[in-house]
C-alpha cells in the first residue's frame, strides 16, 4: 500500500506541474547534451593531438647562399658539407630521435609546388630560395626543446622549427570552443537546478494540505518527502535520456555522416567513447535533481 500511494503522489505531481516538469526536462538535456559534448570534444581534442603530434617533425632548416644577412649562423655564407654532416651525426647519436631524413633544395621546391599548385604565390619562389633541411623525428615529439637547444646557435643553422606550431592554433581554437561549451553548460545547468526547486516548492504547496495530515498521523520525514524526490528524479532522468539521444544524433549524423566525410584528415571519435560517456550523464540526470529536490524539501517543510 505505501509503494502504491508514492506512486499515486508522484502521478499526480507530474500532472498538476506538467509544464514546469516540461522545462526541467527540457533545460537537463541541452545542459547534459553540453556536458556530454563537452567530454567528447575533449577526447577528439586528446585523439587529434596524439595523431598529429606523431606525424609532425622537426625541421633543421641550413643556411644557404641567399642567407648571409640574414643572421650570425649564416654570416659565412651557406652551410657547409662539414656543418651538415656533424649535425647529421649529432642527431643519430641522441636517444630521443626516432629517424632523421634530408631534404635538398629541389626536393623542398617540389613540396611546395604540390603545395601551392599553379597559384600566383608559386611563381615567386625558385629552388635556390628554398633551404636545405634534416626533417628530425623524435620519439617524444615534447621533446622539440632539446633539438632546439642543441642545434639553433649552431654555425650553418638558419631556423630550428618544430612543426606542431603550425596545428597548434587548431587545438587551441577546439580547446576554446570546449570552454565555451561548458560555461554555456554551467549556466544551463544552473537554469535546470533553479527549476527543480521551484518545481518541487510548488509541488509541495499544493499539496500542503496532504502533508500536513501526514505529519498529524506520525508519518516519517523520509516518507513524506519521497514522492517529490522521485518526481524530479524521474523528469531528470527523462532528460538525461534526451541528452544521450542528442549526444548519439550529434555522433551519428553530425560527426559519422557529415564530418567524416568532409574532412577525412582528422581521425574522429568512435563509439566506444560515446558508450563511455552515456552512464555518466544518465546517472548526473537521475542524482542531480533528485539531491535538489531533497535539499529543498528539508528548508520548505522543515522536516
């Protein structure tokens, strides 16, 4: 019987604040929607840097014959034979360079050709402009500051340039975004707290007068304030499961059917970071509201 009349008192809560049990619902999944996107970001975030961190190198970029203003290593001119091959030694002697590759002059005019294709900007540059480089693997790509130490004041040595400059504007773009998603969170979240307390107030106002006779015939505190707790549990769990119907949309058509095939480069999130992300924010949908709800009840019914 006391399992029947919760039931009926959380029945007939939903129903009298059916529109503010709506807000709720709707305000808990676009916050946990955020929060759950938030979270995959920063996995995408974690995944895109290993991926590139490992394909970007380390450039040692010599000087050549148009380079003798350009600084005190190239005040003699372009590197020497001599220079590059003490340099290439150096290198296949520390512990944290995985491969070590040269690139001459012509090979680079041809990198940037690809590059720059038939463009105006293609038609100012010749072979001799560009220099010669050792293209350094590293097997820690942190690492950059060592060779940079190591090799920048070296006589011979235009330019030590650690390549992962050249995405890390891309990272720190993403990284923004996933900010601004979760203040976005945290202020939808707040929205969706301040709805449940007011909806559980008014819940318990109209129904003053049943917790008063409660009360009058010896009714524990915890059972009286059971059915408005189950109340806001169950419409924040209702949006807690919008929220994973959002988060799986999002991946599904946004990500797999979209992105995917647009920007196929980037190597995107699979599934199982998904299913590892979806308890999470069904179990903050069905806690959140209901701790809410209790701390409300205990200051409004004084119980």
């Amino acid at each position: 019987m006391r399992a029947q009349f919760v039931l009926s008192e959380i029945g007939v809560g939903l129903r009298r604040n059916l529109t503010m049990t709506f807000a709720v619902i709707v305000s808990v999944a676009l916050s946990l929607g955020l929060f759950g996107a938030s979270l995959l970001m920063r996995d995408q975030v974690s995944t895109m840097k290993g991926y590139w961190y490992d394909k970007v190198n380390v450039s040692i970029f010599f000087c050549n014959k148009n380079d003798a203003d350009s600084g005190a290593n190239c005040a003699k001119g372009a590197a020497t034979t001599q220079q590059k091959n003490d340099i290439r030694a150096e290198l296949d002697r520390l512990p944290i360079v995985e491969k070590v590759q040269y690139e001459s002059s012509d090979q680079a005019y041809k990198h940037y050709k690809e590059q720059f294709g038939d463009t105006p900007v293609a038609g100012l540059v010749t072979p001799d402009q560009l220099p010669e480089s050792f293209r350094v693997k590293l097997k820690d790509p942190t690492k950059f500051a060592v060779i940079k130490s190591a090799f920048s004041e070296r006589p011979g040595v235009q330019e030590v340039q650690d390549q992962r400059d050249t995405v890390e504007p891309l990272f720190n773009l993403l990284n923004g975004m996933n900010i601004a998603a979760l203040c976005v969170m945290g202020l939808m979240l707040v929205v969706a707290l301040l709805l449940i307390v007011n909806t559980v107030r008014v819940s318990a106002f109209s129904r003053r007068r049943e917790t008063g006779i409660m009360r009058l015939v010896g009714a524990s505190s915890f059972y009286i304030q059971m059915p408005f707790i189950l109340e806001a549990a169950i419409a924040g769990l209702i949006g807690a499961a919008f929220a994973c119907v959002l988060i799986v949309g999002g991946k599904f058509i946004l990500v797999n059917n979209w992105l995917a095939e647009k920007i196929q480069v980037i190597n995107f999130i699979g599934w199982d970071s998904v299913v590892a992300v979806l308890p999470l924010v069904l179990l903050i949908g069905l806690l959140m509201p209901a701790l809410a709800a209790f701390f409300a009840l205990r200051k409004y019914l004084k119980v």
